[in-house]
C-alpha cells in the first residue's frame, strides 16, 4: 500500500509544534539570561554555562531517535518531549527567581532545569524532523524546512513581544507566572498540533514485527554503529559539524565587530543583527521557492543548493574580512545582509539535505540517523560561538589590531565553510561499497543476539 504524504495543511500543523518548541527556549535562552546578568548582578558566565549544558545535551539525539525508531512512532516522542521541555522551561523560571533568596539552591535548580531543557529540545527536535522527512513529498522538502524554520523564528518573535509586554513591571514571581502561561500554552498547541496527523499513515505501516524479529533487533550501540558505518551518514554527520561551526562563530562577534572597527552604537549594531536576519529569511524563501519546482524532488537540487550555500557564505564572510581592513568606507550593511541570505540559504538546503538523506540506508534508522546530525549541529553550534570569541581574542593579542584581528577570524570561518562545501560535494559520490557489517553473521537473529551477549 502506498504511503500518504503530508498536505500543506499537515506541515503548517508540525510547523506549529515547532514554534512551541522556539517560545519556550527563547525565554530560557534569552530572557532568564538577561534577569540573571542584569537583574540579578550575576556574572555572565553563569548564564552562559547553563545554556552550553543545554546544548551538551543534545548529544543524547541519537539514543532519543533510537527510541522512536524501536516504537515506529514518533508523535509519543515528540509530546512527551514538549513536556519535558515545559517542564524544564518552568523549572529554570523557578530557580532564576531562587536565585534572589539562594544562590546557591537557585544554580543547582538551574542546572537540572537546564539538562531537561536540553532533553526536551533533542527528543521533539529530533523525531519532528523524522516525521517531515518520512511524510514529506520530496519535491516539498525544501518548502517544508522553511516553513517549519520559518514557524519557529515567529515563535521567538511572538514569546518576546507578548512576554516582553507582561514581564512589566518586572518581578520574579512575575517571571515564574508568564514562563508557566507559555510553557502550557506552547505544550497544549503543540499537542493539538500534531493529534491524529501521524495516524493515518502509522495505520498503512507494516504488520507488528514477529517475536523472532523483535529478538533480532540490535540494541542501540549496535544500531549506532551500523549508521556510522554508512558511508553517506557519516560524511553528512562531518558535513553538518564544519558547516554549523562555521555557521555559528561569527553570531557572538559580528556586533562587537561592528562596534569596534565601524563605530556603531548598541542600538544601530542591533539594527544590523536584524538586516542579517532579514537576509537569513530571504535566503529560506530563495530556496523554497525554487524547490517548489519539480527540480526540489531531486537529491542532487539540494545538495547543489547546500555546495553553493557553503561556497557564497565563505565569499561574504570574505567580505566582512576585507571590511575590516577597508574600515568605515566598506558597505557594511550590504555585506552582512549579503551573508544573511547565503546562511539562509545553506541553512534551509541543509535541513532539506538532511530530510532527504534521513532514510537512505538500512531501514529503521531514521530517528538515529538525524539524532546523530542533531547531535554534531548542536555541538558545532555550542562551540562555534564560545571559539569565535577565543580566536578574536587570540588575534588581537598577537595582531594588535582589532580590526586586522577580525579580519583573520572571519577568514577563517570563511575557510571553514569551503571545507564544509568540499564534504558536501563528497556527498554526491555514490556509495558503491556496502556497509561493513559489525560482527559474523549479525544479520542473523542469533548475530544480533551474540552482538548483545559480548556488550554485556
């Protein structure tokens, strides 16, 4: 029987549980981080360090994939974690505003706070993304990551604004309160969003699996091993890393860039935050939009958008290199806007890329597979910020010059996003080679089973 694939009115659902999703985070991420910095007069680093916890976390993406790959269905996961992530996202609220009393019971609430933020984040992430990728038409794909991405910057948009608006005048226990509203808010929309839209199709999967089939089924390591051993999942889990490496180290530095070699004040250095997002956005629709052709269905489109992604990003990250030398008389505006539409562009082609590949090897592997790419993205992203700082720093320590300092790290993220396009371009290649299997006969029940007995 053939399978259905999800109307546009199904992915504007699924893009409702991830603007869920970006309205809870964005409080945890933005705005508790300023009442603790700010408010609170606590250092930044304590902020900082819960959110890097956060995204530690998401290293756990491919056991929480495993998981709904074991199930076969993905809507358990992702509600239960929209719970989780409520949870957390009230948790945190609770310890900011402990904090004022008990520092000491307020951090070590935040912490645990924190790691269900972090968990909630990886298991609705993860298995909405494999929802998409099993039940989106291929020639949507492209369409569908934007909507969905478009969906949860509206979510952070809106949080802010109505938050913003309640959080007046300021409290903690005014905190705690409109944190609870969001959180339950976001939980129930996002679990009358994706009610009954996996059903349909979960009723025309295959029969229950045979107990002699259940007993064969590896256990997680295995199962990860296996992915590892696909030549395209493990290139694309490079890929993803390089490219969101790059991607992230210039979101701490740009403005601080701009303040220090141009002279622009706090109020127009977040003005051009917004013109690169402005790009970013353009970028996603450049790229929807051209999917929505017959072209998108093709893997090749995506992966061509993704190499030429890569390739444009390193051209206007060269840019801001050469603004940085050039001084005041270089179009600043322009170029950041130039490399607003390129990440966006990179970004969406990516997520497409990802979507596409998701089921491409042994099957049953889905919820691994992008668990394990969530993994290296959040990884790479956590990083990126904390080590474009580092090496500007460094720079200017052995430069002495700011601005040639800047130049040399935007350079090098330049550098970073040809390798990432190089690694994409490798993905092209067709993998003629089979998988290497884990052990003798572990395709057999009795491997899968002998696997499990020298794991222990």
């Amino acid at each position: 029987m053939s399978r259905r694939t999800l109307s546009w009115f199904g992915i504007v659902r699924l893009g409702l549980v991830q603007t869920s999703l970006g309205a809870i985070v964005v409080l945890t991420t933005s705005t508790m981080n300023r009442v603790m910095v700010v408010e609170l007069a606590l250092p930044a680093m304590l902020p900082g360090a819960l959110v890097a916890l956060h995204y530690a976390m998401q290293v756990f993406r491919p056991r929480l994939g495993y998981g709904s790959d074991v199930g076969g269905r993905r809507t358990p996961w992702i509600v239960g974690g929209m719970a989780i992530l409520g949870a957390g996202g009230i948790a945190a609220a609770v310890a900011t505003a402990w904090m004022e009393t008990n520092l000491t019971a307020g951090v070590t609430l935040a912490v645990a706070a924190f790691v269900l933020i972090g968990i909630g984040v990886g298991a609705t992430g993860t298995t909405l993304l494999v929802l998409l990728a099993k039940q989106v038409d291929p020639g949507r794909r492209a369409a569908a990551a934007t909507t969905v991405w478009v969906m949860m910057i509206a979510g952070f948009i809106v949080t802010t604004l109505i938050a913003g608006h309640l959080l007046d005048p300021f409290s903690t226990s005014r905190l705690v309160a409109v944190t609870i509203a969001v959180a339950v808010t976001a939980f129930l929309v996002a679990w009358l969003s994706i009610r009954n839209v996996e059903d349909p199709f979960a009723a025309e999967a295959s029969p229950a699996p045979s107990a002699q089939h259940a007993a064969a089924r590896p256990g997680f390591r295995a199962a990860l091993q296996q992915v590892w051993g696909e030549t395209r999942a493990r290139r694309f889990t490079v890929f993803v890393f390089f490219s969101m490496l790059a991607y992230s180290a210039q979101d701490l530095i740009l403005e601080p860039f701009a303040g220090t070699v141009f002279g622009y004040s706090p109020g127009e250095s977040t003005r051009l935050a917004g013109v690169q997002q402005s790009g970013v956005l353009l970028g996603m629709l450049l790229v929807a939009v051209a999917g929505s052709t017959h072209s998108g269905a093709r893997p090749a489109f995506m992966r061509n958008w993704t190499i030429g992604g890569c390739l444009a990003s390193a051209l206007a990250l060269t840019g801001l290199a050469a603004a940085g030398m050039a001084g005041s008389g270089w179009p600043l505006r322009g170029t950041v806007f130039a490399l607003g539409v390129t990440n966006g562009a990179y970004a969406v082609a990516a997520i497409g890329s990802m979507m596409s590949l998701a089921s491409t090897g042994a099957e049953s592997r889905e919820g691994i597979r992008m668990g394990l790419w969530g993994a290296a993205q959040a990884i790479a992203f956590g990083m990126g910020g904390f080590l474009g700082t580092v090496a500007v720093d460094a720079a200017r320590y052995l430069l002495e010059s700011p601005a040639a300092a800047y130049s040399v790290v935007f350079a090098l993220e330049a550098t970073l996003f040809l390798v990432a396009a190089a690694l994409a371009a490798r993905l092209g290649e067709v993998d003629r080679v089979p998988p290497k299997p884990l052990a003798h006969g572990l395709s057999s029940a009795g491997g899968w089973q002998a696997a499990r007995l020298t794991r222990g």
